[in-house]
C-alpha cells in the first residue's frame, strides 16, 4: 500500500507540476533578467516556418527559435482566449480560477498572485500592451501594472481623409503595427528596474463583424499571393456529417459557413490568415531589432505562446473551443540569451502548458512560485530537457454556452480522451501514433473498451486535480 501511495503522488506531481518535484534557483537581484511575454491568438502549433509549415513564413518567430528552445508539445488547458488568458496571468486551470466569458472579473485574491502583480512586488517594471481579455478589478489592474495599454480589433482604427491631388495619403495603421509601436515606446521608456513586458497581440484573430474576417497590415500585401492552399484532409463533407448532431450545429460550425464554405472562399480566407500572422511576424522582429539597439537584447528572455490552437477548415470547423489537438496546441518558444550557445535551437518535446508560464516567468526573476499555482517553471527542462516531467495533460472547457458544448479531455503521448459533460452518451478515442490527425474515432470498438475505461478514470481524477 505504501508503493501504491507513493506512486500515486508521483503521479499528482508528474501531471500538475508540483513545485516541489525541482530544486529552485537563486537569481541574484543584479542578475535579473528583463522578460518578455508574447501571446499570439488562434495560434495552433505548426503555424511557423519553424514548425514545418510549408507555405507560411516566419523569419522572426523562427530566429527566436534558433536562439532559444521550442517546445514542440506545449498545450493550453482552456481552448478560448478568455480562460486561457486567465490561466496565463495567474498560473491555474479553468475550473480553479473560475474565469471564463460571462464571469464575474478574477478574483483580487488571484490577481494579487499572478505574475504581473508578484513581478511589481518583487521590483520589476510590468508593463501591458494588446489583448487583455480578462475582467479585473480596477485595484487588480493598478496592482499588476506600471502602465497599461490595452487595445482590440478593429484592426484599422481609422481611415485616411480626402486629400487634395498630388498629396499622398498615408496609409492607416493596422493594429499589430500599433501594438509594436506601443510595445517599442514601453522599452524606450526604461528605467533602472528590470522589466517584464506582456505584448499580446490581437492577430490573427478573425474580426468577426467584418466581412474579410482576416485583417492583415498593408506591408503582407503581396505575401502567398501565388501560393496554393490544400484542403485540410478532415474537410470532407462525409467526417462532418457523421458526427453527432450537437457537434455539427455549433458555433465551430456556424464560422466555418462565414469563411471557408467553398473552396474558393477557404484559400481567400486562409491566405488573409497567414498575412496577419506574417503581421505578427513582422512586429516581432520590430521588437528584436529594437531590444538589440537598446543594448537590451542579452539581457532580456522572450517567450512566444498562442493562446488557443485554430481550426482552418479541419473537421468541417473554423474556431477552437474542442479539446482536439487543433485546439490545445500550440507554439511555445523561450529565447533566453544567457544560455549556453550548444542549448540553442533546442527542440524540447515534453509537454508544457500555458499554467507554466507564470511559474517560469517568476522563476526566471528569482521570485517564489506560490503553492496555488498549478503550474511547473519550465526552466528545470531549458536546463535538462531529459528531465522527468509529466506523461499526461488534462484540458477543459467550462463555458456555458448554447452554441459551444462544454467538454474535457486527457492526452498521453498515445492516446486522446475526449467527452462531453452535457452529451454523456457520445465519448471519442484516438490512437495518437497511427492517427495525429484524430480521424478515426474508436470510443465505440470493442477491443478498446479497457482502454477508454481507463482514460475515462484518469480523465476524472484529472479534473478533480485542477480543481485545486
């Protein structure tokens, strides 16, 4: 009983990331790193150059990449900016921090646990540009930030005037380039403290009232103009169709019809898509070049996230919000220039999460992680990526919302579960290995009726875990 006890801890530690599985580092308060948090949305994982993609390119994402290290197995444990956002700032799963559209703001007692707030505590400058996309309290938000420039779509905020023959018209500014601007003033403006800097980016969010839908800065005119878009292989009209009704009338569904109904309409909209992440791209590099300029750039970690993964079309779908890989992965890079020069372009596969990233960011400083966050600091894997880390990780979605099931779901490096709470009837099962692409559902199949029941279980203790 004792073993079976221990085993069990170990497993709670593996699959949480308990702060107590690796010894803390000291950073000295000289020795403090500036940091840099970049959070893309609707962002899945193979969407840079770096990553494979064969069409997109990403010079800048891919160049952090090559000074730092991807990890090619990062996850968010809520598919929707909301949720996941909250989970970034403040370290815990959804069901823990309560945070999702249609709530109440975060709760001060989180909020004065997030990093923003524990980083100003500790002597950095903390400063926000973009996306916030969590409601706070007017005393959270003084409490994380120094200064705070929040900003969402629409992406031109403003159109050039008539102007008399022979005066050229400047061209309106899109609201990546403004987030970049903001994001530059904000470094400019330094003082003697170290500084963390979120710059979250609105991009390349759809604008969901516009009928382009995908925005994108003037200077991506002319990119992937000759370029041909495939149709994903799970595009097929018969994959839609068989699912089960409460999959095929949502909201997944009903964007789907607003971009990428017609083939015609899928390229249009899929190349409008990889102009505003080559935007995005574009504004990164901006970022760089400036820190460089600064003096700043060898002393200063940037970290790359996507907030959610993105549908383009697979399983019939133009959206997030599943627990399907499409959904939960996404990028993750960590450039940290004091590293040894052998530790970069490191490709780390053991499987992060977006509540890793306030522990890492605090670590990173020299700041106590605190016991509520459910998160691990990932810096034990940018030291050894052959750490011993957790095998599983457990994804949710709690927003109760018509249009959009609620749903959680446990991967392993194998296998996927997934179920339903509102639909008990309907479970999926892949096999990982011979089906990445999670096509051939085998909830149903006898010879793998162990294995669902086991998945099943460990799904429910996972769930009970990140309750807190």
């Amino acid at each position: 009983m004792k073993v079976s006890l221990a085993l069990v801890f170990l497993s709670v530690n593996l699959a949480f990331g308990s702060p107590a599985v690796h010894e803390r580092r000291t950073v000295t308060p000289e020795k403090r790193p500036n940091l840099i948090l970049l959070v893309t949305d609707d962002h899945p994982f193979d969407a840079m150059g770096c990553a494979g993609h064969a069409i997109l390119s990403t010079p800048n994402m891919d160049a952090l990449a090559e000074r730092g290290s991807r990890f090619t197995h990062a996850f968010v444990t809520t598919p929707i900016c909301a949720a996941s956002r909250a989970s970034l700032f403040s370290g815990r799963y959804e069901r823990s921090h309560g945070y999702t559209f249609g709530q109440p703001a975060l709760d001060d007692g989180i909020v004065h646990q997030s990093y923003p707030s524990l980083l100003r505590q500790a002597g950095y400058r903390v400063g926000f540009v973009g996306k916030f996309g969590v409601k706070v309290s007017s005393k959270g938000r003084k409490e994380m930030f120094d200064e705070y420039v929040p900003g969402t779509y629409p992406y031109f905020r403003s159109r050039p005037k008539r102007l008399q023959e022979g005066v050229a018209a400047v061209p309106p500014r899109h609201l990546t380039e403004i987030n970049a601007d903001q994001a530059i003033e904000f470094l400019h403006s330094r003082d003697e403290r170290p500084f963390c800097l979120s710059l979250s980016f609105q991009a390349p969010h759809a604008e969901d009232n516009n009928p382009d839908q995908f925005v994108w800065p003037s200077s991506c005119d002319e990119l992937y103009r000759e370029d041909v878009i495939p149709a994903p292989a799970t595009a097929d009209p018969a994959f839609f169709q068989a699912l089960p009704e409460f999959l095929r009338s949502g909201l997944n569904r009903e964007r789907w019809k607003w971009r990428f109904d017609t083939p015609e309409k899928h390229a249009r909209m899929v190349k409008g898509y990889y102009r505003m992440l080559s935007g995005v791209d574009q504004a990164i590099g901006r970022l760089m070049k400036t820190l460089d300029e600064l003096g700043l750039g060898e002393e200063t970690v940037i970290m790359l996230i996507g907030d959610n993964g993105y549908f383009l079309g697979e399983r019939g779908y133009a959206g997030k919000w599943t627990m399907h890989d499409r959904s939960i992965r996404v990028p993750l890079i960590i450039s940290d220039p004091r590293r040894k020069a052998e530790k970069r372009g490191e490709l780390i596969d053991a499987f992060a999460l977006n509540v890793d990233i306030a522990p890492t960011l605090l670590e990173l400083a020299g700041v106590k992680v605190p016991a509520a966050m459910q998160g691990q600091s990932l810096c034990a894997l940018l030291d050894d990526a052959s750490t011993t880390w957790r095998e599983e990780v457990f994804s949710e979605h709690l927003w109760e919302f018509k249009r959009i099931p609620r749903t959680e779901g446990l991967r392993t490096r194998d296998w996927k579960y997934i179920r339903y709470p509102d639909h008990p009837e309907y479970e999926e099962l892949y096999d990982i290995q011979t089906d990445p692409r999670e096509e051939h559902n085998l909830a149903g199949e006898e010879q793998y009726s162990r294995r669902l029941m086991k998945l099943r279980e460990r799904c429910s203790l996972a769930a009970g875990r990140a309750a807190g």
